[in-house]
C-alpha cells in the first residue's frame, strides 16, 4: 500500500513540474509564422497527472474496502 502511494506521489509531483516547466517556458511565434510550444511537456504533464490520480483512486478504493470488510 504505501509503494503505491509513493508511486502516486511521484507521478503527480513530476506533472505539476512539467505543468510549471511549460508555464515557464511558454510558447512563441516565430517571424516565419511557426508556433513554438514545449508539447512533449504538455503530453508527460497529462499523462502524468491522470495516471497519478488513477492509481490514487485505485489505492482509496482498495483501503475503503479493506475496512468496510472488516467491519
């Protein structure tokens, strides 16, 4: 139980650094018209965000049920 929790905290901690990593950076145009946009950080910020509530959501639901089977 708790190396899932830690999993979730990794995976959520790294998207709200890529999210601020991409807040940081930002995005430009350039003079020939072409939009410059870290979207690999976007992608990972994603993905990390929703795999880290997933596994979190899955690690709540397995702790309620543990104690409403005891009782």
């Amino acid at each position: 139980m708790k190396f899932l929790f830690f999993c979730t905290l990794l995976l959520v901690s790294a998207g709200v650094v890529c999210l601020i990593a991409v807040i940081i950076i930002g995005s430009s145009v350039d003079a020939a018209g072409v939009l410059h946009e870290p979207l690999a950080l976007m992608d990972l910020c994603v993905t990390s965000l929703v795999a880290g509530m997933a596994l979190g959501l899955t690690g709540a639901c397995s702790a309620f049920w543990r104690r409403v089977r005891r009782s």
